[in-house]
C-alpha cells in the first residue's frame, strides 16, 4: 500500500529514537482475548454466522505470527523489569452500545494463555480507547513508563488509536509491528504508515528482544 | 594521465564511454531471501528474458547504462546480470557491499570488519558468486535510526574496501526509519563515518535522497563533496515528481549541477511496464522532459545523465 505521508515529514523528529528503558517501560498487549483470537467465539463465530469466514484468513494468518512472536517477547519484557498490562475489551464493535451485551468471556486466549504471568496486570475497558477509562489510566500510571510497548489485535484500530492518544499524552511508544495482528494485509500497511513516525517507532520483534536484552548496541 | 574506468559486469571500460545511466536499479533481485519478519516480499524479479525486454524500452529511449544495486544475500547474479547485459548491449555495473541487517548474509552478522573487507575485496577485484565477473560499486545500508550495530561494522567494511580498491561507495536508508532521522537520510550518518575512515565524499553516492527529502540536508551533502542521488525518480507515495523536479532545481540553483543522480530503483514487477508499471525508462522518458519543460538546458541534462554518473561510479586514482 502505497500512501503519501507529508504531514509526516514535517513532523518534528526526537532527538533519541524511542527505546524501552527497565522502570520506564509497560507492555500492552491489547485485545488479546477469545473474542477477537479464537475460532469458536466472537469474531470469528459472526464471520461464520454470517458465512464470510473465508475473508479473515488474512487477520488469522497475522494472529499467527503474532502469538508467536509475542510469546516470545513477554519472558524477554518481564527479564527486562518491562511489567505487561493485558488490556481486555468488553465490546465486540468499534462502538460502545449499552444496550449489546458484553463479551462473555475476556480471559486471554488459549494462544497466549501459557504465557500470561500472575504479576501481570489486566484491565478491561468498554471500548477501542485505551486512555479514556479510569482503570486503563491508573494501571499505566502504577507502571511509571514513560515508554509503552504496544501490541494486539485489531491492531488497524486499537494499537492504531492507543498509538496516536499515547503520543498525544507525551508518551514514546515503541511497536514490535509482528506482534500486532490487523484485519487484512492492506490494512496492516496502512495501520503501519499511521502509527510511524516522530515518538513512536517501529520495530521488529528480533529488534525488540535484541534492544532488551542490551545485545543490540 | 591514464582515464578514468568503470568496473562493469563484462569488464572495465573508459569511464567516457558508459552514456546514459541509470545508477541505482534493480534487474536481478529476490527480498525472499531476507528475513525481516515483518511483512510480504516483494521485491523479486527473477525472470531474465522479462528484464530484456524492460531494459530493450529502456535502451530505445537513450539509456546506455545501468547499475543493479542488488548485493550478495538478496539474489544478486552476476551471471544473470552480464548475460542481460550481452543480450541489451547495455552496459551493468554490478553492486558489492551490504544491504540492511536483515538482508546480511550470516557471516556478516558475526565475521570481524577485516573478514568482510576482505569479502569485499575478493567481489571487486576478483570475482563474485564464483564467478570472474567483478563488482563495480560497494553498498552499504542503514535500517535504524542511528548508524549502529552490524551496519556500523558493515560500513566501515565497505569504506576500507573502497580505500584499498577505489571502487565507489553508494547508500541506502531504508524508508521505514526516514521518520526517525533528521532531514530524513541516514548520508549525514554515512558521510560522517566514511571521513572518519579517510574516504573522500566525491567519491560517495548518498541514495535515496528523494524518498523524505529535505533540501538544507541535501545542501549539506552536496556541500561536503558527495553526489545526491535521486533515485526513486516516479515513486510519487515518497515524494510527487513535482516536488523532486524542484529540489533538483534548487540545487541547481546552488551549484550542485555536478553532483546530482537520477534513477529509478525499480525491483518489483508491478514497477515495470509488463506489471502495469512506469519502467526504467521512466526518468528518460516522463521525468527529464519536464525538467526541460522547466528550463533545464541540454547541457545540464548531459550533466545529470551522463558526466555525474561517469563521475560517480569510476575508480578512484
């Protein structure tokens, strides 16, 4: 996907590159729960319903690749004194309806479970927004980051909005672009260009573990 | 004094006879090879007689030369590239060096700068992918905001080979991190370690100075003695053509007629016209025509097509 980026050009440059510092760091993991991961519920359960399964092999492909990856960054992070915040939605739609019934279940999904740690922190909160809800703010505040490590799915949105409301509240933000899962290739393109530049930074998660580990000079 | 010669795929000749050249392209290429983990590859061209076919639009439109900047670790062919080159009658000059970490090679991610001088060396003095086809030009890339780690180690590789050997030095930052470098090119980077290791910048090509192009930092390499190169001349999702046409004019303005480069970087089928795509002849064909259309005369053109290229890619004395 080739988009122009001008407003990025021109968008002042910090003067060190956004890295997760022990103590100044909190990793995000966004909507990892059953929901929006697994086969038998949420998403994936209305595709089917609806008889559109087929149009989320791309986002299941990316899910994929992302479990893996994240699995083998959350030992990395937590070695790295990196506390991770797993930050649950309780609405399947872009919008908050009190009316709809939230999802049943917001427990991490089976992919992840085996990696998800008891000091690990969980919020649940009603819609896409990440800074908006009380219990989200004060868990990030209780992490002391002025960095934030942000992954998840459906990364086109909500990694997407964390990114840009972090950067408004002076947050650097670091993105291992691996562990995040969009609903189609064209849009993880699109929902990369958005998030790039300034104070927040793209990275892969060899880079990531590697900037971690102090192994990348 | 003995004239300036250009290392090409079948052989060195006068620098005065290379003609119009495109110096920064890719015709034998595969991003499959390279690991960066974080997306589909796509810069893969493979087909031989499809390249012919591109560089025969390419020839009829006045191009006489071309570089394939694609080095070892990423499909570079050197067999391939001299045998398109027999068959077009164009001239290839075939690219050494190192392209960003996940492109390297597994032994440049550990071996000693002197092990991959040495590799370097070998390429352009002796020979590349066992063959006696020799490099014309040493690469070297930057993927991170800052000139650090296995790019770092890889740099100074290339300029101590571009000191024992004289073969020129070309760049590459890649896009992903044009939002993480003042002025957008990691050149001021490259300049600054290649001086450290006593390689004059005249004989540097900073590339891809069009992709987030800021004219104070393109002044500054021009202004230390490097070529700036605008190599990804019709990629309007990086910069509208318009916006190049004027930087180009701007440094014109300055002085600069003598350091500027034009290309295209094509490395993906759909940027070629059997893709649907604008071609290697695109600067020849769309680009210079309206630089004339601006009143560039025929004389600087010759500059920007001809002269800079001899200029930039022959063998240092």
């Amino acid at each position: 996907m080739n988009l122009r980026t001008p407003y990025r050009m021109v968008d002042p440059i910090p003067d060190v590159p956004p890295r997760p510092e022990p103590g100044k760091a909190a990793l995000i993991v966004l909507d990892a729960q059953a929901a929006f991961w697994s086969d038998d519920t949420g998403l994936f359960a209305a595709a089917r319903d609806r008889g559109v399964t087929r149009e989320f092999d791309e986002y299941r492909e990316q899910l994929e690749r992302a479990a893996r990856n994240l699995r083998q960054l959350l030992p990395v992070a937590r070695e790295a004194q990196i506390p991770v915040v797993w930050a649950s939605r309780s609405s399947l739609g872009l919008a908050v309806d009190p009316g709809e019934p939230s999802i049943a279940d917001d427990a991490v999904c089976e992919a992840l479970a085996d990696v998800v740690d008891e000091q690990d922190c969980f919020v649940v909160r009603p819609g896409i927004s990440l800074f908006t809800d009380p219990g989200a703010r004060e868990a990030l505040a209780s992490t002391t980051a002025d960095t934030l490590i942000l992954a998840g799915a459906l990364a086109n949105f909500t990694v997407a909005v964390a990114t840009l409301e972090a950067l408004s509240l002076g947050y650097h933000v670091v993105i291992p672009i691996d562990c995040c899962a969009s609903e189609s290739v064209d849009w993880q393109d699109v929902f990369r260009l958005q998030v790039h530049g300034g104070r927040s930074r793209i990275v892969t998660t060899r880079e990531l573990v590697e900037i971690l580990r102090g192994s990348r000079t | 004094m003995r004239e300036a010669r250009i290392r090409t795929v079948r052989g060195d000749i006068p620098a005065s006879t290379l003609g119009v050249a495109a110096p920064h392209e890719h015709i034998f290429c595969d991003q499959r090879l390279c690991d960066d983990g974080a997306g589909p590859a796509v810069m893969v061209l493979r087909d031989s007689d499809l390249i012919v076919d591109e560089l025969t639009l390419f020839a009829n439109a006045g191009g006489q030369a071309i570089v394939d900047a694609t080095v070892f670790g990423w499909g570079r062919d050197v067999g391939v590239l001299a045998s398109i080159s027999e068959r077009t009658r164009i001239h290839v000059i075939a690219c050494s060096g190192f392209y960003t970490e996940a492109c390297m090679p597994s032994f440049a991610r550990r071996e000693p700068v002197e092990q991959l001088v040495e590799f370097l060396v070998r390429e352009v003095e002796v020979g590349c992918d066992g063959t006696d086809i020799r490099a014309g030009l040493l690469k070297s890339g930057v993927s991170s905001p800052r000139l650090e780690g296995r790019e770092e180690v890889c740099a100074r590789a290339v300029a101590r080979a571009h000191r024992l050997t004289g073969i020129p030095i070309t760049t590459h930052t890649s896009g992903s991190v044009r939002f993480h470098i003042p002025g957008g090119n990691a050149g001021s980077m490259h300049l600054q370690l290649f001086e450290e290791e006593g390689v004059d910048p005249a004989h540097v090509i900073i590339g891809h100075c069009d992709e987030n192009a800021d004219i104070r930092q393109l002044r500054e390499f021009a202004s230390r003695g490097a070529f700036v190169q605008f190599d990804v001349v019709g990629k309007e999702h990086w910069l509208l053509d318009a916006t190049r046409i004027a930087l180009v004019l701007a440094l014109l303005d300055l002085g600069h007629e003598r350091q500027i480069l034009l290309s295209s970087d094509r490395n993906r089928l759909s940027e070629l016209h059997a893709g649907g795509g604008r071609g290697y002849d695109h600067v020849l064909t769309n680009f210079v025509p309206l630089l004339r259309s601006r009143g560039v005369d025929e004389e600087t053109l010759k500059l920007l097509l001809v002269t800079n290229p001899a200029a930039a890619l022959s063998i240092a004395a």
